[in-house]
C-alpha cells in the first residue's frame, strides 16, 4: 500500500490561514490587461459579465504572489544597479472606458541595448519549466498572455518599445527581451473587447469539449459547460449595459440610472437573466409582468422573475 501522507504542521495551516482571513475578494471592474490575450471571447465576455463568483485563493497561492511581488522589487534594483533609470510602478492601464484595465510594473530609460529609448517594463518569475520555453521560444509563443499584456501597455502608455525581464525561480537565471509595439496587435484586441461589450449573449466557446485544456482549469467552466446558473448580479441581468463614458461605468435601463459598484453586486428584485446565460432554452416573455419563462436541460420549466433559482 501507499504511505499515508504525512499531515501539514499546525503552524503552516496557521500562516495558509492567515494570507486567507487577510485576503480581499474583489471584482474586477472589467478585464484585465493579463487576460485580454486570452483566445476564449467567451471567457473574456463571462468576466466582463461576473458570470462567477471571485475565485477562493488558498494560502499558498497568495504567498507566491507575494513572492512574485519580492521578484518586482529585485529586478527594478537590478536595472537601477546597471544605470537604468526605472519609475511609473503601478501607474494604472484604461482603455475602452475603463472596460480594460491594469497596471504597469513601471517604465525605464538607460537599457544598454537603446539607452534614449523609453521602455515599458514588465517583470515575471517563473519555474524552471517554463522558462525554459520562454528563453526558446520568446514571448509571444511561449507566453501569450504576457505578450497581449506588454503590448497593451505600450499601447496606452504611447510606447514603442517594452522590457520583458524574467527570473527564473529555481537558479536565478535572467531573461531580457525587447518587444516592439504592434499597433495592428493592440486595435484589433481593443476592438475586440468593445465588440464584448455589446454583445447581449455568450459568444461561442473556443472548445465544446470540457476537457480541452483551456477550458479544463477555467473559473467559468461550470456555467459554460456543465449547466450551472450565473451568479447573480446586475452584470448578468438583461437590463444592464456597459457605457463608454467614465471609468468602467454600467447602467440600468429598468430603473434609467447609473449603477454604483455595490449595485452592480447586490443586483435588485427586478433583476433577469440574460437569456443566453440560463442553462436552457427560452420559451416566452411576459414584459407587463417581467418575467421570463424557460425550459431548463432537465426538461422541467422554470419562470424568471417569479421563482428564485435556488429552488432548482
């Protein structure tokens, strides 16, 4: 038989614990600049829709985070150490009002390779494994979602060159490559993410297959493949719309107003789904009673607006 495993010390479950209780579950206000390279559209319009609720971050991930943010901290010292002038650190990323969002790791000057050339800088760490691929393979092919983040950096920052500076985790090695701006790159993901932004239905999977590997481990998984409800909130209703003016703005035709952050959370009596969104297929709409009738995969019938999902 195989050895029972030995179980974790008291004082790492307490330090697990610890990085939890003082951990803030947030909502991102739209999508992020990490994210907008992914080839899912429908992953991309569920985050923008909080089709999910906030993922639960164990202790040990947020401690890596933790570390990753140490690695930020060595390799600014590392160009400053060298005579490369490094500032801006978390100057914030809008784009497409503020429906795409991030921050920059800083901006530098003094590079040996273009010293009068201004860089945006992006600073990763990473396992042995996958440096190796980023060091034969580059950015763009090993690591896509790295690469769509330093190009709409540069992008928003009106840059036309980028640092992309790795760490690897397990000897120390470093990795520096120069990125150029792909104006075509950034115009064609804005646009993208504007096109999201008025879709009123989930755009098609990039795999009906739930094991496919970029749906495998995806935070939406259960509401796009295995017939879960959305989370409830304003951002899944039908009467909501994201707005162009402002920083991330929605509102609500139902009630004809902007929607504060809470709002948009705590949705309201007259919230309703949007119909691509229920696990089902619509069969009627009642608008004097505002109700939606369905027929739910299960084959049983189910009345929005009038019986709660939790009764399902």
């Amino acid at each position: 038989m195989a050895p029972l495993p030995r179980p974790q010390a008291s004082t790492v479950s307490a330090i697990y614990r610890a990085y939890e209780a003082a951990n803030e579950h947030y909502d991102s206000l739209g999508i992020s600049v990490g994210e907008i390279g992914n080839e899912c559209d429908r992953a991309l319009w569920y985050n923008l829709r909080w089709a999910s609720q906030p993922e639960a971050i164990t202790g040990r991930t947020l401690s890596i985070f933790r570390t990753g943010d140490r690695w930020e901290e060595v390799l600014v010292d590392d160009l400053e150490r060298i005579g490369v002038e490094v500032w801006g650190q978390q100057d914030r990323i809008r784009l497409a009002g503020g429906h795409i969002r991030g921050k920059c790791d800083g901006k530098a000057i003094g590079l040996p390779e273009a010293p009068k050339t201004e860089h945006l800088c992006e600073f990763k760490s990473s396992n042995d494994a996958g440096f190796k691929q980023i060091v034969k393979h580059g950015c763009k092919k090993a690591k896509p979602l790295h690469f769509g983040q330093v190009q709409i950096g540069m992008h928003a920052f009106g840059l036309t060159r980028a640092l992309y500076l790795v760490v690897n985790k397990n000897d120390d090695s470093r990795y520096a490559e120069r990125i150029e701006y792909d104006a075509e790159y950034c115009l064609r993901a804005i646009a993208k993410v504007e096109r999201l932004m008025r879709l009123h239905e989930p755009p098609s999977r990039i795999s009906d297959n739930p094991e496919f590997f970029g749906c495998r481990f995806c935070r939406h998984k259960a509401v796009c493949h295995e017939g879960a409800f959305p989370r409830v909130s304003c951002r899944s209703c039908l009467h909501s719309t994201p707005e162009m003016g402002g920083d991330a703005h929605w509102s609500c035709a139902r009630w004809s107003k902007p929607l504060s952050v809470d709002e948009q959370r705590r949705a309201c009596g007259a919230h309703l789904f949007l119909p691509g969104m229920v696990p089902g297929e619509m069969l009627e709409a009642d608008e004097e009673a505002e109700t939606v009738r369905y027929r739910l995969r299960n084959g049983e019938t189910w009345v929005d607006g009038q019986t709660h999902i939790s009764s399902k």
